[in-house]
C-alpha cells in the first residue's frame, strides 16, 4: 500500500510503499531524488523489494511481468517508468561507476546513479557507449541520471 510522503501544490506526489526499507542506506538519496522529481509536478512512488511470486508484486511490478526485467524490483517509479537507483560503498573509486551501471542495466532500462564524488561527464558517457556498442552488453538503456550532492540531472537519453 503507497502512503503520500510528500506533496506540492503544482500536483508533484512522492509515494512510499509500506513495505519499504527506510533504514537502507540509499533511502535519504531516494527521497531526494523523488522529491527533485516530484517538484517538477511528477508521480513518484518508493517501491518496496517483494517476492516476484506475490499477489503485490503482479500490483506494483505487473509491466515488468513478461519483460527482461521480470522478477526485478527496481527503487522508483516516476510517471509510470521504473528506475533503478545505483549506490557505492565508499571508497569511491571511478571502477565502481561501471560496476553501478552493469547493477542497474539489470534492474531497469532507466537507471539514476550516485556521482557525488564527480566522474567527469565524457567518462560516464563514454561506459555508456561501450554498454551499447558492444554485443556482449545487452541492455536496452533508455536514460542515465547522475545524483550528485543532492541534485538529480539527465546525462543520456536514447534518441
């Protein structure tokens, strides 16, 4: 069951099933995501990790049903379309922004991961790239958002 966190007067809405973890350590960073979604007027709810055999997943993750990400649980949903978030356990390191992308690429098509630490833009774009030039990668990316220090913005978008 969702429950409003969060609501903004230009009809922005964060949701947050009952079921979620909020002692895990990426949940500040998703309600900051959701919150900087939200007041862009979006509908986003905080999805909870559930067995792929229960009636709530058919509810929450029925779309996926039948797709690659089938048995998946990604952390948000903005407007209808799941997105997967992407932590690092410190220390950082700029490897880890690949390991983040190969996570999230299995989880969900749109992924939004964690670059406070600051990889440059042509290092992300050029893991991207790699991700869908080579036939050994088959993930369909759609959209990559970096969240750094707060704030979320949109670093690749499939044309």
């Amino acid at each position: 069951m969702f429950v409003i966190y969060k609501q903004y007067k230009n009809g922005g809405k964060v949701l947050i099933h009952s079921e979620v973890n909020r002692r895990l350590s990426d949940f500040k960073a998703l309600i900051s995501i959701a919150n900087t979604f939200a007041k862009e007027g979006k509908m986003v709810k905080l999805t909870p990790c559930i067995h792929f055999k229960s009636d709530e997943y058919k509810e929450i993750y029925g779309v996926l049903i039948g797709t690659a990400y089938e048995r998946k649980c990604p952390d948000l949903q903005i407007e209808g379309i799941f997105y997967e978030f992407e932590n690092y356990t410190p220390p950082f390191r700029k490897i880890k922004i690949s390991h983040m992308l190969n996570c999230g690429f299995k989880q969900s098509s749109c992924i939004i991961i964690n670059n406070s630490r600051g990889a440059s833009d042509r290092y992300v774009k050029r893991l991207i790239n790699e991700r869908i030039n080579n036939v050994y990668f088959i993930y369909d990316i759609k959209e990559v958002w970096l969240y750094e220090k707060g704030k979320v913005r949109l670093l690749f978008k499939k044309q």
